[in-house]
C-alpha cells in the first residue's frame, strides 16, 4: 500500500484516468451507432438496423462475464496493475478494429462479422476492467472515504460517455456535414480511443499495487469463490435494477429521444450531454453520503424511488417535445440511479476478501449487467418494433423492484466490510 496522501490519491487518479479512456470506447460504439448502422448492414428500417447494432452491442456485454472471470483471475493472482494494463491493451484492439475495417459495400458480410469480434474483445476488456478497478479503487481508499473516493469510477465511466458525446457535439456542429458522418466520419472517435487507450496502457504500468496478497491462500478461482455463494447472488442480485436502470437514461436514452420523443440527432446528443454532466457531478456527493450514513439507505432510496417513478417517467417523456422538459425528467431519474451507481463499486469490493475481491467483484458483476444491462437497448427497441413500447418501461420497473429485495435484506457493508478483515 502507499505510504502517503499523494501516492494514494495519484494512485487513484492513475486508475481512475485508465478507467475513464476505457469507457469510452465502449461508449462511442452507442453514441455514434446511429451514424454507422448503415454502414455495417444492408439499406433498410432504420429502427431495424438499429436493432442489428444493439444486438452487437448486447454480444459485446455477454463476454463481459468471461472478462470479469479471466481478468478477475489474473488481477487476484498477478495483481491488479498487471491486469489493469493488459485490459485497456485489448479495448485499444477493438477500437482499431473497427476504426480501420471497410463497410458492408466493399466487404459485404464481412464487415459485420468483423464488427462482432471487435465488440467481443472490447467485451472481454470491459468484462474485466470493472471488477478490477472497483477493487483498486476501493483498497487505495482510506476507510472513513472510501465511498467517496471508489465514487469516482463512475465519474470517470461517465466522463467516459461525456468524452464520446463531446467528440460528436464537435463533429456534428463544427467539423463534419451530416453525409460525412454517415460515410465515414464516425471512424474517427474509434481512432482517437485507439490511440488513448494505448496512452493509458503506459500510464498503468507505472501504477502502484494497492494490496500485497497472500501467497498462502489460494487466489482467483471459482472454486475459492463459490466459497461465498451468499456474496455472489448479493452482487448480482443487487446489480440488476440499477444496471437497467443506468443503461436504460444514458446509453439507450440518446435513441429514445430521437425515435419516440421525436428530437434531431443533434438536440438528442445535446440533452444526454446535459444531463450526464449533472449525472457526473452527483457520484462524490452520493458517495461521500455514504460515508456519513451508511451505503444501505442509499440504496434503499433508489429501489423504492425507482420503482414508483419508472414508468410516470417515461411516459411523460415519450410526448415530450420540449427541450428543458426533456432535460428535467431524465435528470430526476439519473438523481434517483446516483443512489446505486455512486456506491455500487464500493458495497461490492466491501464483500469479499482481499484474495477473490477482484473476482468476487467482477465476475457475478458482468453476469448480471450481460443478462440485464447489455440487453435493456435491445429490449426496449424490440418491444417499440412490435409496437409495445411502454411495455420495456413495466420491464424496467419490474427489475428494480427485484434489487429493491436484496437491499432490504442485506447488510449494510459500511458496517460489516470484508476490507478489514
């Protein structure tokens, strides 16, 4: 562990800063999937070809579960800056990948063949960048700020999308025409995350270790963690309402703007850039709350808040043609997702000990956002072609209500954390 303040704190900046390049190149396949749909699939609906990107997407959140295992493995075996740098080399892979790969016109079914083992890698290097920074995050903390300070791998994951809009919000209004970004200016946001993941991949290496594990104790293996079966359905369990809910009012809510509330592309990436900024803003205050009052009632908060207001939300916001009221309402949901997003990292590192912590915490993680999280687009685009909508807003609502049961039966981790065993 670092001796000081400053190591700590550059520590956790180091990580955080990975975590946020990271991000977003996962994010910019979402925030510029309405430019390259056509490019990737055959002329058609373009709630369809939607559909085929989302699907993509959706591939690329089911390996998460084998990213968080393998890299979970090695973080708890090899250390947690090892596996930090070999995750953001494999992002800087697919982000290549798809920056450089010819469309359907010139490769025809190889383009999206090739789109789909991009989104597998990337997959496989979110899979395992979760669990490992939230558990770095967590052990460089000290433990009256540790909400606080594992907060901030939100802040970065969402900086993460907030870099991904803003690299759009400057192509749209400033460098491309729209046919531009249609052909082939969506390239170059894959382009630049290539380049800075491959930055940040240096960066890491200079990282310190944040535990010195024991040798005596057998580390990163299922078997190790099945130990814990109580842990684990806790951390999936717990993820599934707010990984829904997350991914249903920033990644999908871009789309949802365009196609049902009826916005410009433009005006929908200027109101989810908005709205992600004041998201942001929130995770330290949330997270340092809970270090005064505990991480249960914040939770509590969100699945009883979540439950009721889901579905109001969303139907007040599918006839809305107003900017600021559009604005408004999605704001009021991200307050009420800060109660999970800002500590979710840290209730589950507080879990688990040291030697399955980056497993414990990754690998059950990706199990429920891949079932849950990956899938919510891909849903919610489904029930709109089948012309049932408002169904995926009952779906959605049903999911934190599930979550709302685990808060109420759990501990809270703040009081009972594995961290200090």
């Amino acid at each position: 562990m670092p001796q000081t303040p400053t190591h700590r704190i550059w520590s956790i900046i180091g990580g955080s800063l990975g975590n946020l390049v990271e991000w977003y190149d996962w994010y910019v396949y979402s925030a510029f999937s309405l430019y390259f749909a056509g490019s990737f699939f055959p002329k058609g609906n373009e709630v369809v070809q939607l559909l085929n990107t989302a699907g993509i997407f959706a591939i690329g959140f089911l390996m998460r579960p084998i990213g968080g295992w393998v890299m979970g493995t090695y973080a708890d075996r090899k250390g947690r800056k090892a596996a930090l740098t070999l995750s953001v080399l494999l992002m800087s892979i697919g982000s290549l990948a798809i920056a450089i790969v010819p469309g359907y016109k010139q490769i025809g079914i190889a383009a999206p063949i090739i789109l789909v083992i991009a989104r597998i890698v990337q997959g496989l290097s979110v899979g395992g960048e979760y669990g490992t920074s939230a558990t770095y995050l967590s052990e460089m903390a000290v433990k009256h700020r540790r909400g606080f300070y594992s907060s901030f791998q939100y802040v970065t994951l969402i900086m993460g999308q907030l870099l991904a809009l803003g690299v759009l919000i400057l192509l749209q209004k400033l460098f491309l025409t729209e046919q531009q970004l249609h052909q082939w200016g969506w390239r170059i946001p894959f382009a630049i995350g290539a380049f800075l993941a491959i930055t940040v991949m240096y960066l890491r290496r200079s990282l310190q270790e944040s535990v010195t594990l024991d040798n005596k104790k057998e580390r990163g293996s299922v078997n190790t963690l099945m130990q814990h079966p109580k842990a684990v359905l806790t951390v999936i369990g717990l993820t599934i309402g707010g990984t829904v809910a997350f991914y249903t009012y920033t990644t999908y809510m871009q789309k949802f703007l365009v196609t049902t509330s009826g916005f410009s592309k433009s005006v929908a990436t200027l109101i989810s850039s908005l709205t992600l900024i004041g998201f942001m803003l929130l995770q330290p205050l949330f997270g340092l709350l809970s270090d005064k009052i505990g991480r249960k009632p914040l939770l509590i908060a969100f699945g009883i808040l979540g439950t009721l207001s889901t579905v109001p939300i969303m139907m007040t916001l599918s006839h809305t043609d107003e900017q600021w009221a559009a604005f408004g309402l999605i704001m009021v949901a991200l307050i009420i997702v800060s109660g999970y997003t800002s500590i979710n990292a840290v209730v589950k590192a507080e879990l688990f000990p040291a030697h399955i912590r980056a497993l414990g915490v990754g690998f059950p993680y990706a199990i429920a956002v891949s079932l849950f999280g990956g899938t919510a687009e891909y849903i919610a685009l489904s029930f709109k072609n089948a012309g049932h909508e408002a169904w995926f807003y009952y779906y959605v609502t049903v999911c934190i209500a599930i979550s709302l049961v685990i808060y109420a039966f759990m501990g809270d981790t703040k009081k009972y954390s594995k961290m200090e065993d």
